[in-house]
C-alpha cells in the first residue's frame, strides 16, 4: 500500500506540473467566478496577496525577521505586445514603491511574461528597462528559468544584458534538473549576476531533464551546488531539502572568504522554520515572495513539488480559517 501511495503521490505531482503549463485551462479557472475564488483561497497560503502594497508589507515583515527578500509580480507567457510592455510597467512601479518604502528587495521574472515570446527582442528591451530602473539604487533583479524550451532565449537574453547592455546586477536561475546545466554553468559564469540554483518544477522529458522523484537529483544539485561555491561567485541555493541544507551548510563551514558569496533561498510560505535556523546559525539568507493575479502556473508547481501539499489544499479549500494568512 505504501508503494502504491508513493507511486500515486508522483502521478499526482506530474498531472499538476501538466495542468500548470495548460494555458487555456488556467484562463478558464482563473476567470471563472466560482473556480477563481477557490483557487485564490488556496493560492493565499503560497503569495502575498494582488497589489504592491500587499507585497511591500509581507517584504518587511521576511526584513523584520532578518531576512533579504526578492519579490517577483507574477506572470507568463504573454504574447500581447501591448500587454507585455504594461506587464514591464508593473515591476517599474513595483521598484519605484520599494525605493520609495527604502526597503532593499530583489525583483524576480519570468521573460516570457514581459515579452520574449512575442520576440526575444521585446523580451530584451523589457528586462533591459526593468534592470536599469533597478540598478539606480543598486537593486538586484533575477531572471527566473521556464520550460526547457525556452531556455536558449533566456539564456541568450541574460548574456545580452551583461554583454550590450553593461548590467551587472541581473542574475539567473539555473534548474539543476536539466542535462544541459552541467554545459552550461561554466558559461553563466563568466557573467557577475548571481546564479540562483533551483531543482527544477516544470514538466520534461526524461531526455532533458532528470525526474522530480530521481534519487540522482539530491546528488546532481549538491555537485551543482558545490561548484559555484568554489567558484566564490554570488550565488543562491534554492531549495528547501533539509538534506542539501545540511550538507551544503557543512561544506561551506570549511569555504572560508567564499561563504560571504552564498545565501540560502526559501518561498513564501514553504520552510518558515528552515531558513529561520539557517539565519539564526549565521547564514545568509533569502525569501521570495510573489504577488498578483496570475498565480495558476506558480501554485500548482509549489504543490507539485510535495504532492502531500495537496492536503494542504483541501483543509484550505473546505476550512479557510486555516488558510495561509496572506492577503488574497
């Protein structure tokens, strides 16, 4: 029986990391009066809420508890021009509230959200604008990864916003998943912008990318992992495994100067505890916290990472007095 829950557990997980590509269903549940109330109600445990003000007060209170903070409107796959170009205005007005609020936040995106897929040309001329506005008050702002599909251009954007247009503080993120990291972290090094090395939520193939349940996945992100902090580049370890937590915490116990490059990475309302140790213990530390609307794609992923989530959801569904106490 315990087999055949494990196996069912990991059926669950990819039918969700399948729905959260579907974009014509997520336009339909989140549109939807009904659907889109009960998504909301589950979507509250994982965001901070739909406007910039929400998500300014959730980034001071990850400050007040001693940690950085990224923020990230989320968004993808928009193959609007017009919309795209009023998508990019969004973060514009995200960065000038948090100068205004003098809270020092990250940005996070998706390139897709603010134009690449209508062309990779947009897609640079909107991350260009959103790093620039940024790097005013020295802001960090990082490049989130998509589907393997889409990696090339993404990868190809990032280099052209060190190589054309000279902005040191954009950074990447890298799925440890993926075959291809090994080729191509080498080359993201040669570029100052911290790397953000995740596991990797979206749907593949098994010739891109290794499994979610891989048990060679742990090994491949501490190997991953290991070389960027030899590396001494900036660079963040995503992942809330207490297991990579704890080696990766031992191995920079003997990195020396390096360690002052390296921080840990934690999402709103996944791992509270975690990184709060992590900090206690000396750490660097990160959490991310995301905002809007367009919150489908993003929250079936975070469920699809711990398919027992999915309970989770039911009791925030059927009893919302224990929902996530973010404003929805």
């Amino acid at each position: 029986m315990h087999e055949q829950g494990i196996a069912l557990a990991s059926q669950a997980a990819d039918a969700l990391r399948a729905l959260a590509l579907d974009e014509a269903a997520k336009e339909r549940i989140l549109h939807d009066p009904l659907l889109g109330a009960f998504a909301r109600r589950v979507a509250s445990r994982y965001t901070a809420g739909r406007t910039i003000d929400a998500v300014l007060e959730t980034v001071r209170g990850i400050h007040l508890r001693g940690h950085a903070a990224s923020a990230e409107y989320m968004g993808e796959s928009c193959r609007d021009p017009a919309l795209a170009d009023a998508e990019a205005g969004v973060f514009l007005d995200l960065i000038e509230a948090l100068d205004a609020a003098r809270l020092p936040c990250s940005i996070s995106f998706d390139l897709s959200h603010v134009g690449s897929l209508v062309s990779p040309q947009q897609g640079f001329a909107n991350a260009r604008r959103i790093a620039a506005a940024a790097a005013k008050t020295d802001r960090e702002v990082m490049i989130s990864m998509e589907g393997s599909d889409r990696a090339d251009d993404i990868y190809a954007i990032y280099a052209r916003l060190h190589t054309e247009a000279g902005l040191a503080n954009v950074g990447i993120t890298v799925p440890a998943r993926l075959h291809r990291t090994a080729r191509d972290l080498p080359r993201l090094l040669q570029y100052p912008g911290r790397i953000r090395l995740v596991k990797g939520a979206f749907a593949e193939p098994r010739e891109v990318a290794l499994h979610r349940d891989d048990p060679e996945l742990a090994q491949r992100y501490r190997d991953h992992a290991r070389l960027l902090i030899d590396s001494g580049h900036q660079c963040s370890i995503a992942t809330h495994d207490r297991s990579i937590q704890r080696d990766l915490t031992d191995y920079l116990a003997g990195a020396g100067a390096r360690c002052g490059q390296v921080e840990f990475e934690s999402l709103m309302g996944l791992g509270t505890d975690r990184i709060d140790d992590l900090r206690r213990r000396g750490f660097q530390t990160r959490e991310y916290a995301v905002f809007g609307e367009e919150y489908f794609l993003y929250v079936l992923n975070r469920i699809a990472e711990e398919p027992v989530r999915l309970f989770q959801a039911v009791i925030d569904l059927l009893a919302p007095g224990h929902a996530g106490t973010g404003p929805a």
